[in-house]
C-alpha cells in the first residue's frame, strides 16, 4: 500500500495541472480505503458488528477510489484523443505544405525549362535560317551576335562563314571581270 501511495503521489507532482486533481483525488480515496483497512485487520479480534461496520466503511472508501481511478483513466484518455487530433491535424497541415511546395517547385521547374528552350531555340532558328540563305545563294545576310554562350557562338560561326563565302564570291567575280576586260 505504502509503494502505491508512493507512485500516485509521483505521478501527480509531475503531472500537468489538469490531471493533478484526478491523482489528488485517487490519494485521499487511497488514504481512506487504506486507514479503514488497518483499522477492519486491527478489529478482527473485537466484535463482528464492528468489524462489519469497518467493511462497510472500507468498501465504501474502495469505491471512491475505484471511481477515482476511473476519471483519472478517462481523463489520460481523453488528453490522449485530444493530442492525437492535434498530431493528425498538425500531420494534415504539413502534408498540406508539401505538396503547395512540390506544385509550387514544379510550376517554377516548367518555367525555367520554357525560358532555358526559348533562349536556345531562337538563336538557333536564325542559325537555321542563314544556312538557308546561304544555300540558296544569298550571302549578304547580316546577323547581328549578342550573345556569348555555345549558341552565340554557332551564330558567329554562320554569319562569319556567309560574310566570308560573300567575300569569296566577290573575289571570283572580280577576277572574272577582269579576266574578260583583259
């Protein structure tokens, strides 16, 4: 009995506020359920009529306690509900954030590849379309490079190529002009 009193009177000095009542309670049903069973042993060589008076008393004390017990079960029960509907809500609200955050991240991820294809994709249709040109024979196309990455570059490359076939085809209509004036 000592070693129960014990734990209860642990229990609720580290309990919150709201169980301490319940273990308050379980400790003076305890208290009497344990004096009136001390005093029903220390009465059995006295008369029966007593000792039927302290059972009484004791099992009365009993229930109190037993009661007690009970509204300190439905309490931790009820504690245990209410932090676990907080849990799942929290558990709720953070899976809510996840995925805002993974549509958030996709949405940007799509940007970034359109942009990253439109920046790579126009450079090179003009490369494309001075290659035509340059295949169907006009080589006065002026192409006008900004840009100084891998792109850019091709662009260079082709305008420096028409700019240089241009100057070729100058060069070999000049000599035959020249030689059909000699």
């Amino acid at each position: 009995l000592k070693l129960f009193a014990e734990q209860v009177a642990d229990r609720r000095a580290h309990a919150d506020p709201a169980m301490r009542v319940h273990y308050e309670s379980i400790e003076k049903a305890f208290t009497d359920f344990a004096r009136l069973a001390k005093d029903t042993i220390e009465l059995k060589a006295g008369g029966l009529g007593e000792a039927a008076m302290m059972m009484t008393a004791a099992e009365t004390a009993f229930a109190k306690l037993d009661k007690a017990v009970d509204e300190l079960s439905s309490a931790i029960a009820q504690s245990s509900r209410t932090q676990a509907d907080a849990a799942s809500e929290t558990l709720l609200h953070a899976a809510q954030v996840s995925g805002i955050t993974l549509v958030c991240g996709l949405i940007v991820s799509v940007m970034v590849t359109f942009v990253s294809a439109r920046m790579i994709t126009g450079p090179l249709r003009e490369a494309v379309h001075i290659a035509q040109d340059v295949a169907s024979g006009n080589l006065r196309h002026e192409v006008r490079v900004d840009r100084r990455d891998e792109t850019g570059q091709v662009l260079s490359a082709m305008a420096d190529l028409s700019h240089r076939l241009n100057q070729l085809l100058m060069g070999v209509q000049q000599a035959a002009q020249e030689i059909e004036g000699a």
